[in-house]
C-alpha cells in the first residue's frame, strides 16, 4: 500500500510539472513581446527591448511586457500565438547562426503562427544596432512600432526579424533557413551576404511605409557597409520592398523607377510610393 501510495504521489507530482513547464512558455498578458535574447545586446536593455516597450505606450499608452528568452526550443504554437510580436534582433553584426539557432530550428512552429495570425512583418537585412547612432535608431523603432501596431487584446503576432550579420557569409544566393516557416506556397526566401556584395553603402528607400516614419536615406546610410544581406528571391505575394542597395545588382526596379537588390521587406500594410 505504502509502495502504490508512493507512485501515486510521484505521478501527480510529474503531472503537475508537465502542466508548469508546458505552461511556462506562454505569454504573462495579452500585450508581451517575445525577445530572442543572444540576438540582442543588452536583453531587456537593448535597444530591441526598450523600442518594443515604447511602441506599445506610443500606439495605444498601455506599458507592453518585453519578455527575453535564452531560446526558443520548447516553445508550442500556442506559447507563440499568445506573444503580441516576436523579435530577432542584431547583437551589433554577429556572422554565423550560433545566436538564431533555436529560432532555426524552431521556425517551422513560430512562421506558420505570425502567418495565420495575419500579423505585421518585418525583415531587415542589415545591423541597425551596430550603427544605432547613425539611424539604426530610427529603423528600429519605427519597424518595431509597426509590427506590435494591433490593438491590444487582439490575437495578431507580429515579427520584427532583424537578420543582421547572420548570413553575411553567403556568398551566392541560398535558402534563408530562418524565414522558412514564412514562406507561402509557391514563394521562397533567399540571400547573398557581404562576402559577394562587399561593403555597400548606396541606399535608397523606394516607399513610404509606416515602417519607416522618420527614415530617410539620409538615416539609412551610409553606414560604412550599410547593406549586409539582401534578398534575391522573397514572398512577393505578401512582401512589399522598403529600401534597397542602389544599383547593387539589377533585380529589382522599384515603383518610383530605381534600380537594385532588396534588402528590407515588410508585410502587413501597403506602401505608398
């Protein structure tokens, strides 16, 4: 008796830390932010961190909960659903995926969730951190702002996808692992890094877009290598283009007659040419 009292006790005791920990990923409101930490300097200090907080006083004056995770392997659909917006940063042009790992591994659950969601979208394809104050500031905020730009109590998950230095060692056009789970049927996400397209410094940015109040080319660059990636394929069904390197490449022609090699994406809003 004392033996089956025992296992008893031990399998309420099991069930009620699988209930815990299966819950411990989930949002603590309805207006948190999830933050990759080792894609950021700082955590909840970054300049990630502090953005998502301003953006939702700015939007709709309710403080928003940033929440920094070490990674997100573990993590169900349901935990990310119940995030305003998820967020890779740039941890000042970190080269390799040893801080996007776990977002890698797991963007197969947290793409098809930002897509169902119908969440605002950005992709930016440089390290707006690193050159912070030379109007990476700028680009943060406004992009951040963007994605978290639901009213609160909704069920829309937004994306601030920062790809900073990750990929700046593709030297031909290759998958971008990350953005897999975001591709819609038919489209596909590709990049070539720095070690083909060099230091560029020749910007422009092709729309108005709420993603980019108070960015100009001027806060774009040049940053002394201002574009570390730029996209040769994307989901043009559902991405529209913000800026790209100015007559880097010809595979682009942008609305307002320009020339070049996308860089920043966003989804969720039209632009205004």
């Amino acid at each position: 008796m004392k033996k089956i009292f025992a296992l008893f006790l031990m399998l309420i005791t099991v069930g009620l830390f699988q209930t815990s920990s299966a819950q411990i990923n989930l949002a603590p409101d309805d207006h948190s932010i999830l933050v990759l930490g080792p894609t950021t300097s700082g955590g909840l200090g970054s300049p990630e961190g502090l953005a998502a907080a301003k953006a939702g006083l700015d939007n709709y004056g309710v403080a928003y909960t940033v929440v920094v995770v070490p990674s997100w392997l573990g993590f169900t659909a349901v935990d990310f659903a119940s995030y305003r917006a998820i967020v890779i940063g740039d941890p000042t042009c970190h080269v390799g995926n040893a801080d996007i790992i776990s977002a890698e591994a797991t963007t197969n659950i947290w793409g098809p969730v930002v897509n169902a969601s119908g969440g605002n979208v950005v992709m930016i394809g440089t390290d707006p951190t690193f050159h912070y104050s030379q109007g990476g500031d700028s680009l943060i905020y406004g992009s951040m702002r963007f994605v978290v730009s639901d009213d609160p109590g909704k069920t829309k998950t937004g994306a601030y996808l920062c790809l900073s230095c990750y990929y700046n060692s593709y030297c031909v056009p290759t998958d971008v692992i990350l953005l897999d789970g975001l591709e819609s049927a038919g489209q596909n996400f590709q990049m070539t890094g720095g070690c083909t397209i060099g230091c560029y410094d020749n910007i422009h940015k092709t729309a108005n877009h709420p993603a980019l109040v108070n960015v100009t080319d001027a806060t774009l660059g040049p940053w002394g290598c201002s574009v570390h990636e730029i996209f040769n394929d994307w989901d043009k069904l559902n991405y529209d283009v913000l800026a790209i390197g100015l007559g880097l490449d010809s595979s682009y022609i942008a609305p307002d007659g320009t020339v070049g090699s996308p860089y920043i994406l966003a989804r969720g809003a039209a632009v205004i040419s």
